[in-house]
C-alpha cells in the first residue's frame, strides 16, 4: 500500500479519527490565533511607526521654530547693532564738527539713548538730534573740548592746488592731524571730485575738517574775488596759507623760450599767488599767533645756484616770486623785531609728482651728457611733504624771508 493512504485500524477508527479531527481543530486554532497575533503585532507596529514619525515631525517642527526665533533674535540685533553704528558715526560727526564735548552725566552709562543739541554751522540755527543707545565710550574719542586758548584752537590751514601731487600730499597729511581746518583749492568740479575721492582714505585727525574753493590761476585773479570765495566759507583766519599751485613749462635755454610761455609762467607762478595773498592777507592778520605765507618755489629759481640746463620761462617765474617772498618779509617785518608774517619760499625738492617727471623727461639728453642716469626725481613725495611740514611747523621769525628747502636748508637766491 501506498504510504498516501490512511491506515486505519478499524477496530479503533473513531478514536483515531477524533485524534486526528482534534488535532486539526487545534492546529486551525493556532493558525487562527498566530494570525491574530500577527495583526495585532502589525497594528502595534503601524501605531509605533505612526507614533514615530509624529514624533519626529514635532520635534523637526521644534527644531524649525527655535531656528527661525534665533534668527529673529540675530536679524533684530544686526539691526539695532546697524542703527547704533549709524547714530554713533552721526555723533562722532557732530561733536568733531561743531567741537562739542560730553558732558559727565553721560560719561557714566555705558549704553544710553540721549540728545545731542547744536548749532548748525551754515544757518547758525539750533538742532537737535535724538541718539539711540549708543556705546558711549566709544564716542568719548571725539568728544573735544571747545577752543578756549591759542593752544587749543584749530589751525586753518589754506593749501591751493590741492588735487594731486604736493598739494594733495599736504591735504592728506594735514587733515590727518588734530583740530586743523583744511581749505583747500583746485581750479575745476573735476579736481574737486578727484581731491573727495582722494581723501577719503584719509582719517581724519579728531576736530579737523576740509574744505574745498574753486580758483583758477591761469588768468589773474581779483584779490577781491579770492575774498570774497573765501568768506563764504565762514573762516575768521588762517594761520598758514600755502600757495603751491604752478607748472613748469618746456625746460628750453632762453634763447627759445617763447614769450607766450613766459607770460603763462608768470600769470601762474608769480602774479596768481601774489593776487592769492593779497586777498586772504587780512585772514592771515587775523591769526592769534605769527601767521605764515609758504610759497612754493624751486631751486630753478635760484640765480646764485643756477643748474647748466634750460629753466624755461619757470626759471624766471620763480626766481620773480621769489624776489616777492622776500619782499613780503621785509613789509611785514620791522626792524625793531614785531614780527608780523613769516614768508618763506620754500623749496620741496626734486619730487615723484607729475611736474617733477616733467622736468626729468625735459632734461632727459642734458642730464644723459653729464652722465647723470635717472628714470624719475630723487626725492619721494612722502619725504617732501612731512620734510615741508616740518619746516613750517618749526619755522620760526628768524627763518622768514630766507630761500628754504623742505630739508630746512637754505638755498642762493
Ligand atoms: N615736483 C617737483 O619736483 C617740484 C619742484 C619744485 C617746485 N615744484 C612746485 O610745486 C608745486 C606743486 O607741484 P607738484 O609737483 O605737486 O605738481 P603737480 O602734480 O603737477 O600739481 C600741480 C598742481 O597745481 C595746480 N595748477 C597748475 N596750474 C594751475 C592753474 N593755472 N590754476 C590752478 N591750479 C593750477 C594743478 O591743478 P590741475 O590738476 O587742475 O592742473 C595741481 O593741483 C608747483 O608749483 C610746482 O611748480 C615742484
């Protein structure tokens, strides 16, 4: 017989037939029971998984939102932190302008928000402005005390021909100083763009301020007029004026120097300036301690030292306002020692700017016959401007009316 058939043992069959049918029955109920089981373990699963993923979609939630508030809370600072760098830099502004000085009951809050009270300089009129939390020491810097002496007092300063090269170099230098107002003068709106984009690299020195005229040289210019530009300005004196604005014209031997370029020369050179002081000369009286006049000239000038090489119609142009530099010292100087005026024409050297390439390009051959080989003039601007600088700050009534040069040497007329 086949082991696919049942083999019952008919004797018992029914006990073997129950055994079997009970053993079915249990097997259908575990089956049942396994199955279930299995859906109750599979929803337990689902609900964990479901239970699960709440959780972490809350807690992502969470994350979001104390993200978002912290960068809200960021946002907010970077814009009070803005607010207060723009009022600070509007308070520095004012108090080195109009030389105003904290007062104490400030001075002991570190970050507070108060009220700054001026008179404006163009109208004369009183403002106010409202300052928001401020850091006050950071203002205390600039926080001046008015002037009250001579010592304290701001020194004006009028440099012309300010746009480039030594005038340029003396402006930067200049406004980099303490308690100096800087005018300074260029003869076109494009220069006078040129000198805000230059100066802006500059830091100011703590109460020192500029300020720009507009005079063109190249025709004789009214001393009432130069006057009358300066007065607007609202300046009551200078302490020093420095006429610097000239140009070479073509470095030839007298035998071609045209009269033309003589007449240019002079008109710039000598005549212009000499109209210059003419019409601040009263700013200058007006200084509380020996107003300066430093004319710049070159040792082109010079007739005792005069170079083997063409001097052009320059050569006669400075060597003319030389003779005036001299000049203006003995009329403002009496011999009993009452120093008046300090005039100095003072020479800058052979110097790194735009005229002194121009004189090297103009000599090129000359200089090559003597075996004198340079590219460009000896002398750097850096060291011409503080050495000039130098020379006005320590000159003295004994030095005035004397041929300077920017290392304090004197020069031959
Ligand atoms: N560099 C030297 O080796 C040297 C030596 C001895 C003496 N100097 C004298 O030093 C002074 C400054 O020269 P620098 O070396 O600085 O030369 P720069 O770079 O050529 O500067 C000359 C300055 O003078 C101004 N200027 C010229 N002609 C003018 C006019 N007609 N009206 C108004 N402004 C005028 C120029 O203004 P613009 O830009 O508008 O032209 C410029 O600002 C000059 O008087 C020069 O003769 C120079």
């Amino acid at each position: 017989m086949s082991e696919n058939y049942l083999e019952l043992d008919v004797a018992q069959g029914i006990p073997v037939w129950d055994e079997v049918f009970q053993r079915e029955k249990e097997q259908e109920k575990l089956r049942k029971l396994d199955e279930k089981e299995l859906k109750k373990a599979a929803a337990l699963y689902k609900k964990r998984q479901q239970q699960a993923a709440k959780e972490l979609q809350e807690s992502a939630a969470e994350v979001c939102k104390k993200d978002a508030e912290a960068k809200a809370r960021e946002c907010k600072a970077a814009r009070v932190q803005k607010q207060q760098e723009k009022d600070a830099a509007t308070a520095r502004k004012l108090l080195v302008a109009h030389s105003l000085k904290l007062r104490g009951s400030y001075a002991r809050k570190p970050l507070c928000k108060f009220s700054l009270r001026y008179q404006d300089q163009k109208d004369s009129k009183p403002r106010s402005l409202r300052l928001c939390r401020i850091s006050l020491p950071s203002l205390l810097p600039y926080s001046v005390p008015a002037p009250m002496s001579a010592t304290t007092e701001t020194k004006v300063y009028v440099v012309t021909g300010a746009n480039r090269g030594l005038g340029l170099g003396l402006v930067q230098s200049l406004l980099a100083r303490p308690q100096h107002t800087v005018v300074a003068t260029v003869r076109s709106e494009q220069a006078k763009q040129s000198l805000e984009d230059e100066v802006k690299s500059v830091t100011k020195g703590t109460g020192s301020t500029l300020e720009i005229i507009q005079y063109d040289f190249s025709t004789a210019i009214a001393p009432n007029q130069v006057e009358s530009t300066f007065a607007k300005l609202n300046i009551h004196y200078i302490d020093v004026l420095v006429l610097n604005a000239g140009g070479a014209q073509p470095m030839v031997p007298p035998s071609e120097t045209t009269a033309e370029d003589l007449r240019a020369a002079f008109e710039t050179n000598t005549i212009a300036p000499l109209l210059v002081f003419q019409g601040l000369k009263s700013y200058l009286l007006q200084a509380k301690s020996t107003p300066k006049l430093i004319w710049v000239t070159s040792s082109v000038g010079s007739i005792g030292d005069m170079d083997p090489f063409g001097g052009g119609a320059y050569g006669p142009s400075r060597a003319a306002q030389n003779w005036l530099a001299r000049s203006i010292h003995l009329e403002f100087n009496g011999t009993k020692g009452d120093t008046r005026l300090i005039a100095i024409p003072l020479h800058p050297g052979w110097v790194q700017t735009r005229a002194g390439q121009y004189v090297v390009d103009q000599w090129q051959s000359a200089l090559k016959a003597i075996d004198y080989n340079i590219e460009k003039p000896p002398t750097t601007l850096e060291d011409s401007v503080s050495g000039m600088i130098k020379v006005i700050e320590d000159a003295t009534a004994e030095q005035s009316g004397q041929f300077l040069t920017f290392e304090g040497k004197s020069l031959p007329w």
